[in-house]
C-alpha cells in the first residue's frame, strides 16, 4: 500500500480522514454511549453476584435465600448482550458509510485524474488501494474512534 510521501501528504491524508468522522459523527456518539451503558451495567451485575457468594459462602446462607440476589442477574447479561449487539450494528453501519464515502471520493479522483495520468501508476497498486486499503478503514472507523470518544 502506498504511503504518504512526504509530511504535506500525511497531513492532508489525515485531514482526509478526520472529514469522514464528520458524517458518522452521531452515530458514533451513539455507539459510544451504549457501550459506556453497557459497561455500567457490569457494576450491578457483578456486585449482586458478589454478594451472593458472600451470603453463600461466608454468612452459610442456603441457596434457596440467594434467589431474590440472583435473579436480575440473567436478566442485566440479555441487557448488556442487547446494547453490545447493538453498538456493534451501529458502529458496522459508520464504517461502511464512511468507507462508501471514501471509495466514492477515489472514484470521483481516479476519473478526474483521467487515463493519461492514470498510465503512470501501476494499475495493481491502484486496485489494492480500492480494494484493500478501504476496507482497512472498517477496523479504524467502527472499533477505534469509538472507541476514542
């Protein structure tokens, strides 16, 4: 995959690249709050597991008293479960607009470009770039900056 020459370029790559988070900016908003949601589900769902086995092990509480403690719990995990899912589906569908966005833009570029100038650069670099190099945004737009926010 080809690399920015020269610092002008990298600056202007990232540029690039910051621009696309603009127009996923709110659903990565969202993803970030429903995984922050599921996250803090945690605390309660552990701290009654914890206090379950402290009745159990350390008060000799019989099972059968631990009901009452246990019984959130399955229903806090399909919680968790249910916004994991779903800040994943989300995050999926910010990466792939963004990723459409940019394969539209290179599009736009290449046949600006035209074919005389496209005859200088190797043709298979330039169907990796297409091919390959967008979908390595995938991972970054939906898992990193989420992630960042």
């Amino acid at each position: 995959m080809n690399r920015p020459e020269s610092p002008d370029e990298a600056k202007a790559a990232a540029g690039f690249l910051r621009r696309r988070i603009v127009s996923v900016r709110r659903p990565l908003a969202w993803v970030a709050l429903l995984q922050f949601l599921q996250a803090g589900l945690m605390l309660p769902q552990y701290g009654l597991l914890a206090a379950a086995l402290d009745r159990a092990l350390f008060a000799g509480e019989r099972i059968d008293t631990l009901w009452p403690l246990l019984a959130p719990v399955p229903g806090l995990i399909l919680l968790r479960a249910g916004l994991s899912w779903l800040a994943d589906v989300l995050a999926q569908s910010a990466g792939a607009a963004v990723r459409r966005a940019v394969r539209d833009a290179l599009a736009a570029r290449i046949l600006a470009l035209g074919p005389v100038r496209l005859g200088t650069l190797a043709a298979g670099g330039l169907g990796a770039l297409l091919v390959e190099g967008i979908e390595a945004l995938d991972s970054y737009y939906s898992r990193f900056v989420p992630a960042m926010r």
